[in-house]
DNA sequence: ATCCAGGCTGAGG
DNA sequence: CCTCAGCATGGA
C-alpha cells in the first residue's frame, strides 16, 4: 500500500461518515455466502449486477459445487450456467482464470492464507477479469485478509459528502486504508455499511429525503 | 420502454 | 497518465 500523505481535513471526513454510518446500522455480518469459493465466484459474478441475479446464477451452479468441476465444465455450460448474471460470456472466463489461480494452490485455502496480503492482492490483479475491487472483496471476505474494497456507493457517498475522492482505484483504496487501520472484521463491515446505506439513499439519483446522513451530506443533490 | 445494478478489459487519446 | 465502448440479464 502506497503512503501518500493525507490532510487532516479528510481524515476526520473519513472516519466520521463510516462512524454516522456504524451508529446508525449498527453491526452486521455482510457477505451473503461463508464458503471461501461461494465467495471468490459470487464476487465475480455480481460485477455490475445486482447481487439477486448473480444469486441465481450461484444456486444454478449448486452451493456445493468444487472448484475442479468448474474447471473440468464446457466453457459454454458454464456460461449457460450463470446467465442471470449478465455479461456470461465474459464472467465464465473470469470464472475460469480465477479458477486457474486456486488450483495453484491445490484449492487449498490455508495454502493461500499463508501468503502475504500484497502478493496475493498482485497475484489476483493479474487473473484476467479480476480488477480492484473484485481482488480487495475476494480478500476480504475469502481469504480473510485486510484489504479496503472500494465501489460505485463509496465513490458517490464520499463525494456527496464532500470529499475530492480520487480517481483511481488505487488512489481511493490507499487513502482508505491511510485512515482507517487494516482490520479484515473493520473492512469488511465498512464496505458492507457503504453498499446497504449505497442501495437505500445514494442511487445515481438519490433519495435524500429519508438519508440519515443529509446533514452532513454536503452534496445533497450531486447527480453521479 | 428506458434505466440501472456491489466492474473489467483493451484500444485510443 | 486518462477516457470510453463493449459486455448482457433482470427488476423497477
């Protein structure tokens, strides 16, 4: 992780939105599947989609489904497969590639576990059809490491409540993980805090009418 | 009918 | 470095 100095201002910015965001949620376990491959493969699959059609797309696979038969499945029986998903074609590739990188490890997720968090973070950047935030959610809530996932809600949450967010990724992540102190429960909570506070308020138009955050929420009526 | 949802890649400026 | 078309289904 890059250290780019962070102003003060935007610190307090930061931790003041996730702490608004935690008194008014409270706590809740996030992620929707506990087994590490459910995990790796929902992740992919919810990539600019709505977590029910990449459900479906899941349960059509079977909940019990090992890796190895993923990567014995036809190509186009696994795209089939997941076509509530949207974008199948691509999303079984990617399935496919990440597929790939498990059995690198024999499919053993403690094998994984043992390695360090940025060179598995580099090791998943690289499998075709895995970018940032699809690498830091597969951390997080698979692997188990602490990785800042970033999305489309924490964007437009940080920018509504004033923040110049950075533009990439990278940037964005950095700044996070500068703020708030590497903790797998802490990072997972907060980008579950962001995407269910995301999903009821800050659509590209959002609802800030009934937000518990309009207060602070200096861009109100920003519409990205 | 149109718009959007828990993105990523590759080509081109 | 940055922008953007293309990928595709299902629900509102």
């Amino acid at each position: 992780m890059n250290t780019e100095p962070v102003t003060e201002h935007d610190a307090r910015l930061i931790r003041g939105v996730f702490h608004s965001l935690e008194e008014h949620y409270g706590w809740f376990d996030w992620w929707p599947t506990s087994d590490p491959y459910q995990i790796m493969m929902g992740a992919i699959l919810v990539q600019n989609t709505n977590w029910k059609n990449a459900e479906k797309a899941l349960d059509n696979l079977g909940k019990t489904i090992a890796p190895q038969q993923v990567a014995d499945m036809e190509l186009a029986t696994l795209a089939q497969a997941i076509r509530s998903s949207g974008y199948y074609n691509q999303k079984a590739l990617k399935l496919k590639a990440m597929t790939q990188w498990f059995a690198d490890y024999n499919y053993d997720i403690q094998a994984v576990r043992a390695k360090d968090t940025e060179v598995l973070r580099k090791q998943l950047l690289a499998v075709k059809g895995i970018g940032g935030e699809t690498a830091d959610a597969i951390l997080v809530y698979a692997i188990g490491k602490a990785s800042f996932v970033i999305d489309a809600y924490a964007r437009r949450i940080f920018e509504r409540n004033g923040l110049v967010v950075p533009k990439s990724y990278e940037k964005f992540h950095d700044l996070m993980e500068a703020v708030i102190p590497p903790n797998t429960k802490t990072y997972g909570y907060y980008h579950g805090l962001l995407v269910e506070h995301g999903q009821q308020f800050c659509h590209l138009k959002p609802k800030c009418e009934q937000c518990p955050l309009v207060a602070q929420c200096k861009g109100a009526f920003i519409t990205y």
